[in-house]
C-alpha cells in the first residue's frame, strides 16, 4: 500500500530537517541531499579526478549523513566539512597529490601534483 503520511520537507529548516534525518525519515535525506549536492560535488571534484571516486565520496558523505546527522550546525557546511575531510583523507591514504597548488596549501599531508593547472 502506498503510504500517505509522509512529509514534505521543501519548506523545512535545516533544523528540522536534520532532526528528521535523525529521526529516520529518509524523505528528509532525500531534501538534504538535494539542498547540497551541487556543493557537495564542486568540492569533490576539487579533490579527486575520477569520476568513481567522486561517486564513491558522494556515497560515502551522505551514508554518514543518513547514518550519524549532525547536531547544532549548518547542513551545508556540515556536507562541505565532510566531504573536504574524506576526500582530503583518500588522498593522504593512498599518497594521491591534490589537483592544484591552492588545494594542497589547505590539505597538510597532500603534495600538489605539478601537473596539474586546474587553480
């Protein structure tokens, strides 16, 4: 049976929102997901160059967000943070150089890759 009771969360602050996602309602993943993607992919696409491991960070980010919401802060940040912190971590861990100068400045661990003219 198709249920009826679920709630539109266009409208909803991020507040509510992520006291919805903490709730378990995935239509508010679904909001929140929608809301940040864009910046959730720019950042993404500043840290890693292949399109798999953009998805796989993708995935990554909003599976910690459907699994542990964040408390007290801003969705877009919090999306932001997350994404720069495993994306940043990928790199370190697999001793990938970051695609510009200007990221490599803000990621400690991360060396430029000299190639690279995407700044």
């Amino acid at each position: 049976m198709l249920r009826t009771d679920l709630t539109d969360h266009r409208g909803t602050d991020d507040a509510r929102l992520l006291s919805a996602l903490g709730d378990g309602d995935a239509i508010a993943l679904a909001e929140a997901y929608h809301r940040t993607i864009t910046a959730a992919h720019a950042c993404a696409r500043r840290l890693l160059a292949s399109p798999v491991e953009i998805e796989a960070l993708m995935r990554a980010v909003y599976t910690d967000l459907w699994e542990e919401p964040p408390v007290d802060t801003a969705l877009e940040g919090w999306v932001r943070a997350r994404c720069f912190n495993l994306g940043s971590g990928y790199l370190r861990q697999r001793g990938l150089r970051a695609p510009s100068a200007s990221l490599a400045a803000f990621t400690s661990g991360v060396e430029p890759d000299g190639h690279a003219s995407n700044d």
